[in-house]
C-alpha cells in the first residue's frame, strides 16, 4: 500500500495541530499552498475567528505560488496582524516542511515585525 504525499501531509498537519492553538494574546499563523495560490491566515482558535488574512487571489499579489509570491504574502499578512494590534504569533506550517516558500513566508513575516 503506498501513501502518498497528500495523505501524509495531512497526517502531519495533525501532529502539529495536536500540540498548538492560537489564543486571544498568540493566534496562530496558519498557511496553505495550492497549486495555484497562498493563503495565509491569522486565526483566534479560542473564538473560532480569522482576526487578518491575505491571499493571492486578491488584486495586488500574483496569482502564483512561488517563493517570491510567498515573500509578498509575508510582509503583506504582517502589516495586516499589525493593524489589527497583533504582534507575536504562533507559527503553523500546515504539514509542509520548513523549506523553500514556507521558509521564505516566515522570513517575510519576522522581518516585516512579526514575533514567532
């Protein structure tokens, strides 16, 4: 029986969401990678609610998931959690590994004044 990479993926977006929760002080910083598009959300796990979110859909990014898109996103969802008086995160990758458009959002997020 072969697994493929949708399952696991998803299998270790359940690991990683057992262990952490957005909260009123800390929401979480949750992304997702289409083939096509990036969204990236932060979200309130206490109320269930999405306090700021960016993707590329939107006017102003391109409609691309690659990592200088990823990039744009980053700054992008920074200015937005900092309007809405959010300074530090939880960081939630989604099952991906911590490398290439993920890594390149984070950065983007960190320096644009982000804490996580």
């Amino acid at each position: 029986m072969s697994i493929d990479r949708k399952t696991t993926r998803r299998r270790i977006h359940a690991r990683i969401r057992k262990k952490l929760s957005g909260s009123a002080e800390r929401p979480r910083l949750a992304v997702h990678f289409s083939n096509r598009n990036i969204c990236v959300q932060v979200i309130d796990d206490t109320k269930g609610v999405t306090l700021a979110s960016v993707n590329t859909t939107e006017e102003n990014l391109p409609s691309k998931a690659s990592v200088e898109t990823a990039t744009a996103a980053g700054k992008l969802i920074a200015e937005r959690a900092k309007a809405a008086s959010i300074s530090a995160v939880v960081f939630d990758r989604g099952g991906h590994i911590y490398h290439g458009k993920v890594k390149a959002l984070a950065d983007a997020a960190r320096e644009a004044g982000l804490q996580f």
